[in-house]
C-alpha cells in the first residue's frame, strides 16, 4: 500500500497551480459571470494543452485516461483557483460516452473534449436536476432521459446561481443521439465522475479559502494585535484545516476505488462529496467571518470562493443523498 | 497511490484473524477498571503475549514480531473488528514504550519491555498533578538527588490505570521550590517507580461513572534508582514530548476501533432505526464517514513515515478528530437505543445490542486528556498554520 500521491502527480499539481495563479483567475471569474466566455475559453484551451480533459478520455479517442486519481488532482487546483466553466458536467460527459457503448458517438465527441475544443455539459433528468451548467456557453448539452440520451438545441433563460460565475438553464429539444440500455449505466457512472471531481473541486476552494484566511489573520490588527493571535480566531482556522485534511484521504480514496472498478466506489464518492463540501463551506464561513465585512463585499475576491463553495454543495449530490449513499445495503 | 495491501501484509491479515477467531473470550471481560476485570485483562495479556500478539510492531527479542506500521494498522483492525477486549497495558505499550525505544538504555529495554510485553507489570501513567493538566511545565513535584539514586516527593492525579497497576511513570522537577521559573520546561526528569514502594499512597479515585479508573498519588520521599530515570536528568521535557506526539497521534487510537464501533452503529441502526427519522440516518452516516475519514488520514500518515517522514504536529489534527468522532459514534448509538439508551451495561435489561454506555462515558473524557483539545488546537494554528502565540 502507498496511499500518497507520486513524484509525478505531485510535479502535475504543482504546475496546474502555477499556470492558474499567473493566469490571474478572479478577472476570468468575473467575466464569466458576466456573460463574456472569451477569457475563460482561452484558459479552457490552456488547461486542455496541460492534459487536464484528456485525463477524462481513453487512449483510443486521444486521450490519456481515463485517471480518476489525476483528475481529482486537476480538479483540486483548478477548485483552488475557482476556474469558471463547465468542467466537472465535461469531464462527466467523457465518462458517459466512455460508457455509453457507441463507437461512433465517443469518436465524433471524446477527441474535441480531449482536446479543448469541445466545452460540453449535461444534464441527468432521472438525476433530478433539470438544469445543465453553463448551456450558454457549452458547444454541446447532452441530456439523458431513461435511456435515450439527446444533443439539446436550445436552453432556457439562465437561472442565477449562488455562484454568480455558474450558469444554470434548462435544456430544451433537440434530436435523440442514441437509445440503447447502456444509457442509464453511463448516465450513473458520469453522475459519480462528476461527484467525484465536485468533491476535489470543494477541496481546492477550501484550501485557498482556509489559507487566504490565515493571511489575513496573521496581517489584520484589531486592539493593537493581530487578530490571529486571538485564541477564537485560532481554533476556528484550525477547525477548518482538521475538516479539510480529513476530507482529503477521502477524496483520494474515492478516485483510487473508481480507478480499481471497486464495486464500493459510489460509497466512497459520496462519502467524499458530502465531506468536502461541509468541509468547504465551513472553511467559507469562517473566511467570511475572519475577514468580517471584507469578506461579505463582493469586490473583493474571496467573495468568488466563498459563493462556488455554497452552489458545489448542492451540485452533483446533495449533502443528504450522499450519506443515504453511504448507508445504502 | 493505492490502497492495496502486499501479500505479506493480507498474510499477516490473515494470521491475526485466524489467531484472534479462536482466542477473543466469547463473553466480554469484566471492565478492566474494575479489580476483578483488571486482573482479567491481566490474564488476556498473557495470551495475546503468548503467542506474541501483544506488541506486535515491537522487536522480536522484546517479545513483538518486528511488524510495520501498516502491519500494525492491519492488527489493529482485524483486533477490534473481533471484539477483542480494550488493552489494560495500553500505558505502558503505547506511550512509555516508544520513549524507552527513543531514550532508553539497553539496560532498561531489556529489563522492562518484556515483562510489560507478557502484561506481568502493568504501568500507570503519572503526568498531571493538581495545578498541572495540561499545562505538564507548571508541575510541581520534586526529585532531589540523593545518593544512587532520587527521592520522589509531592502529588500527581488523575493517574490513570494507577487504582491497580504495578508501577508509574511521570515527570519530575529537579530544582525544588522553583515552580515559576523563567523556564518552567528545563530542570524537568522522567522517572519511573513502583506504586507499592515505600512512601507512595494510592487513592483511586471515582470517575464519572464512578469505577476507580484512575487514582491520585501521595509521594514522600520515594527512593528511585538511577537505572530508572529515563534519558538525561534535567531533559525530562524533551523525552515526554517524544511519547505525547505518540499519545496524541496513531498508537492511542488507531482507527481499527473507530471502524469497528462504525460497524457496530451501522448494525444497530439496520437492526430496527426508524427509517423515516433522516436526522438520525445521517447521524450514523456522518459517524461511518468520520470512521472511513480517520482511517484514510492514518494510512496516509503511516505511508509518509514508511517513506521515511516523521510524525509532527499533525498529530494534534488526529486528537481532536478522533475525540470528537468517539464522542458523536456513541451518542448517536445512545440515541438509536432510545428508551435503553440511559442504562448503564451493567444494568440486568441494558441492550445485547453492545456495550454503548460505557464507551460513551469514556468517549467524554477524549477531549481532556491527552492535551486537551484547546491546547491541540492551538498548536495547529501555530505550528501548522503559521499564526503568532497570544494569550490563551
């Protein structure tokens, strides 16, 4: 056993966090937010050039995985750095064609998310959720209903998120791209994919939240001393780390199950989307409250963290479903 | 990265089940914090020693089999998923153990190790003192040189362990009086000494379901060899830091019993919970998540030390997580017991459905000992986040 991540993940980590920081990600946030998707195309294409949607897609449609470990790595960084877009609904659109069983379909679609030319999202009726992310801005929506999955031809009016930087729609219409009983496996196996990298996302964004705070704490003074010296102050911060470095073994184990095929992987990931994301929202609300009306303005860019935190947690899993998940026989 | 075991570890696996299968007494032991249960435990001791079970990461000639941390990890979880009885030497195994391994004499390893190994003296731990929980640099008591040899004098409590076992280890202060010392943490020693010498007085004392789980100790001039003061005299705080991170860290808790306890809340819950009551559910959900989360975490940290690193101050990330995690698995079982849930194990209609209570009563006292969880959560902000001291 070597529960650690290896030399080369590590290095993969690192330079994912590198390239973020210098591409300034808060000013490709807000344009996102605001309905202008150049900026956080022109990231998109960066971090498919770093490999990032070919971890999603196997070898024979160009790809690299698929790497459930590596992708949960990817997502950690790119959570850190709150990159806007639909890129967990694209990785998971790569695991349903993966799937699917249609040869023609994964070869017309698997290739362009591979290579960031295709944005994709998705949408799980039977999942419960009538919305895709970011339709706006996607070049393809698929929509899966019992087991006919169809390309959209339109969405509904955006719905606005908790997340300003998120762009829920509705799907509508469009022509049925196949019909065969493989479609709910794949919609399922996608729908844990997405969880899974959801959970690696929150983490990265409790991560920066936790450690944006602690700056903060250690600078800002109050009563002449800085506020970090302050035992309350204190043990909210650590409180928030003990959540965030227990939530990661189960992130990481959950990506090592899918890998292994175990038959206990959707435990594992829902025990690792719930985790997570209590994990980061408790890190935003203490950020928020360390950083006192700092945090609640949204000039200021923690403000993009603390607000992705909220709309992950419901994204891809609720905190209930998740634990009648992990107990389910 | 995996999470699969080697051949030699699903081997050694299989050994302990196997061993454990035949062995683990069908009916639970009498608690240990009791005299007839401590000498129960004493007994099981020496079974699990016999065939060297009970200190299995120890060397061989000390009486262990050399095993690996994840080896003992693996023990850990095939001990408490048989059920097997709490460990009434965990004092000695878990945290003098380890500091005699880092500061002992050959001397002293060979004459202590095994019999602690074979459970034929059990050890007590003497850290706090009256003015002193937490906060070991304010201690007190005194050893003063005298010839071949220090004389113990003042008051240590809260001992725990100390009602019936066999001798102490503790922290002593070698300049007298001087309790408010610029550096309250030199001049300290760790000695050991027998709790039946000559000057030491036993008061167990009741705990908070009233069995003498621990004792107060009334020393007066108890005369301890040289051969037992452990590492330099004076350096008393540098050798105790070493066994608190062990405390504190992996050998006080291992996740075997968290995962077990999981188990056990899971089939309680299955056994009749009602299933309309989601509150509830996701109460034992959280406690089986926290259980997998403790484990993982521990895995992870035994991986970097087999890579070579060391354990440091996330040790306190452990403490107050698994406290916290006993803590929330037992209430949760307590409230699936309903009306049940308030009788004691001893009680003649508690539940067969496990013993809740009394592991509930001593899950309580998780957050206080071992450093409380204030003192923990202060040095992960310092020493893992990097925010300044202050007042506490």
């Amino acid at each position: 056993m070597r529960f650690l991540l290896d030399d080369e993940q590590q290095a993969f980590a690192r330079s994912l966090d590198g390239m973020l920081e210098a591409a300034g990600t808060p000013a490709v946030v807000r344009a996102w937010a605001a309905g202008d998707t150049a900026p956080g195309r022109a990231l998109w294409s960066r971090l498919a050039e770093a490999g990032v949607f070919a971890l999603a897609v196997p070898e024979q449609h160009d790809g690299l995985g698929p790497l459930p470990v590596e992708l949960g790595v990817a997502f950690t960084e790119m959570g850190r750095h709150a990159v806007p877009g639909p890129l967990v609904e694209t990785v998971a659109v790569a695991a349903f064609l993966d799937r699917l069983g249609d040869d023609a379909v994964a070869a017309v679609w698997l290739p362009a998310i591979a290579s960031g030319k295709t944005a994709a999202s998705l949408c799980l009726l039977s999942d419960d959720s009538p919305y895709a992310l970011d339709a706006h801005a996607a070049d393809a929506v698929f929509v899966v209903e019992g087991d006919a999955v169809r390309l959209a031809a339109a969405s509904g009016p955006v719905q606005p998120s908790a997340d300003p930087a998120r762009r829920p729609a509705r799907p509508l219409g469009g022509t049925v791209l196949a019909r065969r009983p493989e479609v709910a496996a794949a919609a399922g196996h996608a729908a844990d994919v997405a969880a899974l990298v959801t959970a690696a996302q929150a983490l990265g964004l409790g991560r920066t939240l936790l450690a944006r705070t602690v700056e903060h704490a250690r600078r800002r003074t109050q009563f002449g001393v800085v506020i970090g010296s302050f035992q309350t102050v204190k043990h909210r911060l650590a409180d928030a780390l003990i959540a965030l470095e227990f939530a990661q073994p189960l992130v990481r184990a959950a990506a090592v199950a899918l890998a292994a095929h175990d038959p206990a992987a959707g435990r594992e990931i829902a025990a690792a989307k719930v985790t997570a994301c209590e994990a980061a929202c408790a890190a935003a609300r203490t950020a928020l409250q360390i950083h006192g009306a700092l945090g609640y303005t949204a000039e200021f860019d923690l403000s993009l963290w603390i607000r992705k935190a909220r709309a992950l947690r419901s994204a891809w899993g609720t905190p209930a479903a998740c634990r009648a998940r992990v107990l389910a026989p | 990265m995996d999470l699969d075991f080697t051949a030699e570890e699903e081997a050694f696996r299989a050994e302990a089940r196997a061993w454990l299968a035949t062995r683990v007494p069908a009916a639970p032991l009498p608690s240990l914090e009791t005299a007839e249960g401590f000498s129960a435990h004493r007994a099981w001791e020496r079974t699990l020693s016999a065939d060297r079970w009970s200190v299995v990461s120890w060397p061989e000639e000390y009486g262990g089999r050399g095993a690996s941390i994840l080896e003992w990890l693996i023990f850990e979880e095939e001990y408490y998923a048989a059920g097997a009885p709490g460990r009434v030497s965990q004092n000695g195994i878990n945290l003098l153990a380890p500091t005699l391994f880092e500061h002992g004499t050959d001397e002293q390893l060979a004459r202590i190790l095994p019999p602690m190994a074979s459970g034929d003296v059990i050890w007590a731990q003497a850290w706090s003192e009256p003015e002193a929980g937490s906060d070991l640099a304010s201690l007190r008591s005194t050893a003063v040189r005298t010839d071949g040899g220090w004389l113990l004098s003042g008051q240590k409590t809260w001992s725990s362990r100390a009602a019936f076992a066999d001798r102490a280890f503790g922290l002593f202060r070698g300049d007298q009086g001087d309790t408010k010392a610029a550096e309250p943490h030199h001049g300290l020693t760790y000695l050991m000494f027998p709790l039946d010498a000559h000057g030491v007085t036993v008061r167990p004392i009741g705990r908070l379901d009233g069995k003498p789980a621990f004792a107060e100790l009334f020393l007066d001039d108890v005369f301890v060899p040289d051969q037992d003061v452990i590492g330099e005299p004076g350096q008393g705080w540098r050798v105790a830091m070493s066994t608190t991170g062990n405390e504190r860290g992996l050998t006080l808790r291992s996740p075997g019993r968290f995962t077990a306890a999981a188990d056990r809340l899971v089939a309680l819950w299955r056994s009749g919970a009602d299933p309309g009551d989601t509150a509830l559910r996701d109460r034992v959900a959280d406690a089986v998540i926290g259980a997998r989360a403790y484990q993982l975490f521990t895995y992870a940290g035994a991986s970097r030390i087999a890579a070579g690193g060391a354990v440091g101050a996330e040790t306190s990330l452990n403490k107050v997580f698994w406290s916290e995690l006993d803590i929330a698995l037992h209430e949760t079982a307590l409230d699936l017991l309903g009306p049940y849930g308030e009788l004691s194990d001893t009680a003649g209609e508690a539940p067969a459905r496990g013993s809740w209570a009394e592991g509930y009563t001593f899950s309580l006292a998780g957050p206080i000992y071992a450093g409380t969880n204030e003192i923990q959560r202060d040095i992960i902000a310092e020493r893992l986040l990097g925010l300044p001291k202050g007042r506490r």
